[in-house]
C-alpha cells in the first residue's frame, strides 16, 4: 500500500513531470472553420502558415506569433512578421517552401488562394483552417478559435472580449450620430469602392456614415465617376496607395459642384486600419468617426 507521503511527493511533483511530455498527451482540439468545416488536431498547433496579410496579424493579435513559421508576401505586421520566411504570394504559393517548413496548420484565406494548391495540402497531412472574416464579429470570433488552435486562449479571449466591449462603446457614442454621406474609394484606375457587405462600409455605418453604392452586388464594386457625381456625396475617404498622398483626392478637385468637395470634406486614412480585418480595424473606425464628425461641423 503506497503511504501517505508517498502520495504527497507524487502530487507535488506531478505538475512539474508533466510540463516536459509532449503535446500529444492534450486534448484534442477541434474547432469550426468559416467555410463551416471542423478541423481538428491532436494538439494544439506549434508550426502555423499563414497565408493572407489579415491571417498573420490575426494569428499574433491571438498570441499565436511564436508559432508562426511561415506567411505571405505583404504579411508585415506586426513587425516581427516581417522576419517570416515567405511562401510566395496570397494569389500564387510556392508549395515547395510551404512544406519545407513542415507546418502542422495551415490557415488559407478562403476563396482568395488558389484552391487547387490548397487541396493538396491534406495529401501530405496538413490540416487547413479556412479564414473569411468581414465584420468585427468575425474578428473576435476569429482571434477566439486561433488560440484555441495554438494554444494561446488567455491572451485570445482578452483580446477577443476587449474588441467586443470598445465597439459597443463606439456604437452607442454614435448612435444618435447625424446620418453622413460617404464615398469610400479603394482605387483609382479603375475606380472601385465597396459595397455595404464590407467591413469599411460597417465601420462607416457604426460612425453614422452611409455607403451610396451599400446596394452594389460585388464587394468591391467598379463605378464610374459620373455615378459618384450623380450620388453627390458629403464627404470622400481614400487610403491611396499606402501613403499619405492626396493625389487621389485632388483629382475629385475638378468636380467643384460636389458637396465633398466643396466644402472641403476629402479625407485620407491609413489603409492598414481600415482595409485589413484585424483589430486595426478598430484604430481605423476611430479614425473615421472622428472625420465625420468634421464633416458634421462644416455643415
């Protein structure tokens, strides 16, 4: 019969015997993607591939960075992303040093990659985690299930709960907010803008904006300029390129009969927090409402 203090030295010691043994004594981790299917690991994942810009940030939002072996092109935030090897590019993989990195998940940007380099990745025994996020919901929903998949819940869920709580803040500071009309331009040749399925167009909703083309089939629809004059909006928001260039805007200078322009209601905003669905987007949506409320004061 094993003694009393036997038993004791057992109980004090176990935890610590058990920090060294691998991670197939965890549980098993299952978890539903966006395109509705469950991946499931052994354990949670220790080398993941990330392959959109908007999945890496996600995946260290979630404190799953240290886990990261591998991204894209353009992954560069946060800034130690910049230091991953690269897999070739969201549009194209190079397959070959996808696998050289021996990842046990992949989180693919669904119907983005290439579907048919993505469905060889099963062959060689690689679980692939499908990512569509297009609402705060979804981000938060989103930093959830990776650090479920990596391990990370505690800094997750934090993350998770503290986007959840400050857009419900946002949402009732601007709720009584004087409705603006917004033309939102992602592009300029050709000239595109987005729908009201887009989370740009819901961070502007939350900010009292409207989407004059919300009504637009593709998510990111092309329009003429004669449509932006015809819905003669209040104010126009660009990222441009990447930079703080008003290039883009100044060229809406020759169309002076448009309210935006004339009274002076052109504005530019980082891209990366706006046009990326990732707790930036939070930044970003800040910083639109604060230029609607400039709007709102030159009325």
């Amino acid at each position: 019969m094993v003694s009393r203090a036997r038993l004791v030295t057992l109980a004090t010691l176990l935890p610590w015997l058990l920090v060294g043994l691998p991670d197939a004594v965890a549980a098993e981790v299952c978890v539903m993607d966006d395109a509705g299917r469950e991946v499931c690991l052994d354990a949670p994942a220790r080398r993941i591939v990330a392959l959109s810009p908007g999945v890496t940030e996600l995946l260290y939002a979630a404190g799953a960075g240290e886990r990261v072996v591998g991204a894209v092109s353009f992954s560069d935030y946060p800034r130690e992303a910049t230091e991953l090897p690269r897999v070739g590019s969201y549009d194209r993989l190079d397959l070959e040093a996808l696998l050289s990195l021996e990842p046990d998940l992949v989180v693919a940007w669904a119907g983005r990659n290439p579907r048919e380099q993505i469905d060889r990745l099963p062959r060689f025994g690689i679980p692939v985690f499908f990512s569509d996020v297009n609402d705060f919901a979804a981000i938060a929903s989103s930093l959830e299930r990776f650090g479920a998949l990596a391990g990370s819940e505690a800094v997750a869920d934090e993350a998770a709960s503290t986007l959840r709580r400050e857009v419900a803040t946002l949402r009732s500071q601007h709720a009584d907010a004087a409705p603006v009309a917004v033309f939102y331009q992602v592009w300029e040749q050709p000239l595109m803008t987005v729908n009201g399925e887009h989370w740009i167009s819901q961070a502007l909703s939350l900010c009292g904006g409207e989407n004059p083309f919300a009504d637009e089939a593709p998510l990111v629809p092309r329009i003429g300029v004669e449509a932006v004059l015809a819905r003669d909006p209040e104010a126009i928001i660009t990222g441009g390129m990447g930079e703080p260039d008003s290039t883009w805007l100044e060229a809406w200078r020759d169309f002076p009969e448009m309210t935006a322009v004339r009274r002076d209601n052109l504005f530019f905003i980082d891209p990366d927090l706006v046009q990326r669905a990732t707790p930036r987007l939070l930044e970003g949506t800040r910083a639109l409402c604060a230029q609607l409320e400039t709007v709102r004061g030159r009325r």
